[in-house]
C-alpha cells in the first residue's frame, strides 16, 4: 500500500513536469513568433520613425529650433531655427522680456516622430486629429498636420475658427487643452525690468486684493452683485523696443525670425483661463468675467459655500449648475474657457458647466482687459492665473489665401481639409494650388509618438 502510493506521487509529478515543459515550450514558440511578426512589421514599414523639418505644426510638433532661457525669469522658451542672426533678441513669451542672441546658438533638429501607417486601415481619421501625407505638391515630402474637414462636408475659416457645413467645428474639453497656446502666466509678473508691475490690477484705491510674493488675496466683504471687488488683467503686447497695450493676437513665439507688419496678426477672440483658488471662506461668491469688450458681460459666478455655479450674461442668469463635492469647496483650480462658440466652466479639470457663447457682433472688438477675477464677499487666496489662447487659423497673405475664405469649400467622397496649427508659415489647404482637399491616398498614418531630441 506505501509502496503503491509513492508510486502515484511520482507519476503526478511526472505528469506535472511534463505540463509545465508542453506551457514553457509554447510560451516560447509564442514569443518568437511574435519577435518576427514585430520585426516584419518594422521592416515593412508598419511603423516608420520621422524627424519633423518644418515648424508649421509647432507649439505641438517643433522643427529645427533654439531654445534660449530667460534671464529675467530663468524660463525657458524655444524658437524656429530658421533665422539664428547674431546680435538680434528674442522675447522671452513668458514676462516679455528680451534675450540677446551673442553668440550663434545651438540648432536643435525637429521633434522625432513615430509613424503608424496602419492607423487608418479600418477607420479613417478623425477632426483635430494629427495625421501625416504625401505633400500634394511634393509626393515625394512627407508632412504633418491636423485634420478639419472630412470628406463631403463644407469647410469656411471664419475668423480663426473652422465652420463645417454652416457651424463652428467644436473641439471637446480635452482638445481645447491641448491645443491652447500660452499667452501670460502670472508667476512670471515683476521680473521683467521694463515691467516691474503685475498686469493683474486692482480696481481702486480701496480695492481688498492685495498681492503676497506671487500670489493675490482677498478678505472678505459685502456679498452682493453690486459689490464685486475686481482684479483685471491688462493685456501687453511687444512692439520694437516696448511693450504697448492691446488685445490678444495670433502671434507666436516660435515664429520671432518673421518680421510682421500690424495688418499681418490678426486678434483672437477664443481664450481661456485658469488659477488655483485657495482657502475659499465666506458666504460670497467668486466671480469671473470674461472680455469686457463690445461682446458684452460675460460672467462666471461660483458660490464655495453651496458649491453652485451660473453663467450671467449682462447681469440675466442663462446656465446654472453645482460642482459636484461632498461638503463646501475650500479649494479647487478654476478654468474658464470661451472657445468655439462654447462657453465652459471646468473646477479640478472636470466640466461642470457648458453653454452657448453669445454671439459678439462682428463689429465687436476684442478688449486689451480680456479677464477679471472678482470678490463678491469670499476670502481667497489665489495662485497666479494663466491666460491661454485657441490655436487660430489666419487668413495667409495675398494670393496665398485661396481656399475657404471668401467661400465655403465642398470636399469630395475622398477628401479631407487639413491645417497646421502654426497658421502663419503653414502651408496646407488653405495655400495649395492645385485645390484644397487632400486625397485619402496619399495618407501615410498617424504619429503615434512624439519624441523631443
């Protein structure tokens, strides 16, 4: 009996051994398969790395550029690598102040790109998407832009926007991040000697907002509408030698080796800001107005305490809702968009209210004082707000201009519209010509990784 049971022990493991041997063959026969299928993929071209040459995609995909560092306020900042002269300055986008160039500065070659050429095999590409094709102009040149217009639809550009048959094309919550472009953080405010202010200024001499180091607080009031105490952002812009005030414009760091006349910018109505809202006490309400130019009185109300939030346009309540905590809201990052005809309230990355924008009249001009942050009787501390940009298709000069200006553009069955977010050095469906629609054909894929050298 003893001996018959050690007999079945060892057969059992026998048994056992002889499985996991079958499962650790198989598992290997597995990985060098799947070694060979990678590597024939590779060889085939499945996925085919690329250095991109051109910065007309940039701030998301950079050609050649400098990178320099602000002195003033040790940021760094790059720029398009095609005119480096010696003795010239670049504007740090950051404070505004200048950077010397005295000595040539190190060219650094474009973001490296990792291609997937069977991206669109099922599906085809979608809006805002980045893509890479076959130059229309230049089969032989492969480049990179984003996808607007899908084929049989309708494409104007109207005033830095994309309409597609008829309607502004709305990009959700996570491209508006994506595709926004710096214009002021406020971190930076005093460091520049030519600007040793912050452009975010009280109204009046009794004004509760003070500021500490970088950030700005309030203490408390009188909570009512009539009672907002306001902190405004002032707008500023350089010109030569000096910054002077206007509003917001389409131009972009990247591009400081082009040298533009005022008729050649174009003023940008989409923006979006952010800050940080510390240590909220009170019954009141924290108030954020947008523009304060002809498009009327925009105004984002949140009250901490109830965690209700409404939008008010000239004073009439037309979108309310509530940030959804358990308890009061004693902190939280504030985002306040205005961007393709939407008009967002996001609290800790998450939207909690969204709205038509009203339309501004088209004789309507934007203001040099697009933001306010106000006090309706509510403590805060604040950190310091950011102000952000929509990426803005211009008009290109001249003849350049052919397609989806001055009339819509019809794409066929096969066609795609497509643009490069740096719209100033693009050259895309707006230029070409031969005709605005880029074949299905001559897609290549998508760029699945961007890798900065």
């Amino acid at each position: 009996m003893h001996d018959d049971a050690d007999n079945e022990s060892d057969t059992g493991r026998s048994r056992g051994d002889g499985r996991l041997a079958r499962r650790t063959v198989a598992a290997v026969v597995l990985s060098i398969i799947a070694a060979l299928a990678v590597g024939q993929w590779l060889v085939e071209g499945l996925f085919v790395p690329m250095t991109v040459c051109s910065g007309s995609m940039a701030p998301a995909v950079l050609g050649p550029h400098c990178r320099f560092e602000c002195a003033a306020c040790q940021q760094p900042f790059v720029c398009g690598a095609d005119v480096p002269e010696i003795g010239r300055w670049r504007v740090c986008p950051h404070c505004g102040d200048v950077v010397e160039i005295i000595s040539p500065p190190m060219v650094h070659e474009g973001d490296r790109v990792l291609l997937l050429r069977a991206a669109f095999g099922r599906k085809g590409p979608r809006r805002w998407e980045l893509v890479a094709f076959r130059d229309p102009q230049r089969p032989s040149r492969a480049t990179i832009k984003r996808i607007v217009g899908l084929p049989g639809e309708t494409v104007q550009i109207r005033r830095g926007d994309v309409y597609v048959n008829g309607r502004i094309a709305a990009k959700d919550w996570a491209m508006q991040c994506e595709m926004a472009v710096l214009v002021h953080d406020a971190s930076t405010d005093g460091t520049n000697p030519s600007e040793p202010e912050s452009r975010w200024k009280p109204v009046g001499d009794r004004s509760g907002w003070t500021r500490r180091g970088t950030r700005f607080l309030h203490q408390g009031g009188p909570a009512s509408a009539s009672s907002v105490d306001w902190l405004v952002y002032h707008h500023r812009r350089r010109e030569g030698g000096s910054l002077v005030a206007g509003p917001v414009t389409d131009e972009l760091s990247y591009n400081q080796w082009r040298t533009l006349r005022g008729d050649q910018t174009e003023t940008v109505r989409d923006l979006t800001l952010c800050f940080q809202a510390n240590e909220l006490a009170g019954d009141g309400w924290l108030v954020v107005r947008a523009n304060g130019g002809d498009d009327g009185q925009l105004e984002t109300w949140i009250q901490p305490k109830s965690r209700s939030c409404e939008f008010r346009f000239n004073g009439q309540v037309v979108a309310s809702g509530m940030v959804t905590t358990l308890g009061p809201l004693s902190e939280g990052h504030v985002t306040v968009g205005l961007v393709d005809g939407q008009w967002i309230l996001a609290w800790d990355g998450r939207v909690v209210l969204r709205h038509e924008r009203p339309k501004a009249g088209d004789a309507a001009s934007p203001s040099e004082r697009p933001w306010a942050i106000g006090s309706a009787g509510l403590t805060i501390e604040m950190e310091p707000p950011r102000v952000y940009r929509d990426t803005h298709y211009g008009r290109p000069p001249g003849v350049l201009a052919r397609w989806g200006f001055d009339r819509p553009v019809v794409l066929a069955s096969d066609e795609f519209f497509v643009l490069g977010d740096n719209s100033p050095v693009s050259e895309d469906s707006r230029t070409w010509p031969d005709g605005p629609g880029l074949r299905a054909k001559l897609l290549l894929g998508r760029p699945a990784i961007v890798q900065i050298p």
